[in-house]
C-alpha cells in the first residue's frame, strides 16, 4: 500500500513540476503563445491560466494529501515481545528497591 502512495506521489510531483514550469511568472507563459491575436479560441489566453492555476492548486493540494494519507499506511512493527517487557520489569526491580511500607516502619 505504501508503494502505491509512493508511486502517485512521485507522478503527482512530476506534474506539478511541469505545470509550474509552463507557466511563465510575468503573466505570459502558454497563455501567449495560445492566445495571441485570436482571443475567441476554445482556450484563450484568460482561459489557460485560469486551466493552469488551478490545475496547479490541484496537483499541490493532492500531493499535500497524498503525504499525509501515506503516513497511515507506512509498515509498523506492533507485536511487542513480552520476553522484552519482562526484561524491563525486571531491571526495573533491580534499580528501584522495594521501599518498606508506614507500616513496617511504626
């Protein structure tokens, strides 16, 4: 199960790399090079960063959930040997001795 969350991780990751890397920071980026002269398009140049800002919000917001789903999947050791609890109780013994009670004391 962690494989998994590990593989979508890394696609998402991808994605999210290459959506960033089309956009272009002063406002240009595909936008320009779609939208040029011709502003009635399927996808304009108001319509394609719209598409890539959200798609970015998207792709970080799953990678975000990915991350912290993945955290319930990652393998744990839960048996605990009792042979270990009792060494401890022992030692535990061995370092704190028997304290004698009030009334032992009287």
């Amino acid at each position: 199960m962690y494989t998994i969350f590990a593989i979508l991780m890394i696609i998402t990751s991808v994605l999210l790399v290459l959506v960033v890397l089309v956009q272009n920071p002063k406002g240009g980026g595909l936008s320009s090079s779609f939208g040029g002269g011709a502003g009635n398009q399927i996808m304009g140049a108001k319509r394609t960063t719209d598409f890539l800002e959200k798609a970015t919000w998207t792709l970080a917001i799953v990678l975000i959930s990915l991350s912290l789903l993945s955290n319930f999947s990652i393998p744990r050791k839960t048996d605990i040997d009792s042979n270990s609890i009792k060494a401890q109780e022992q030692i535990d013994e061995a370092i704190i001795p028997n304290l004698p009670t009030n009334s032992a004391i009287e």
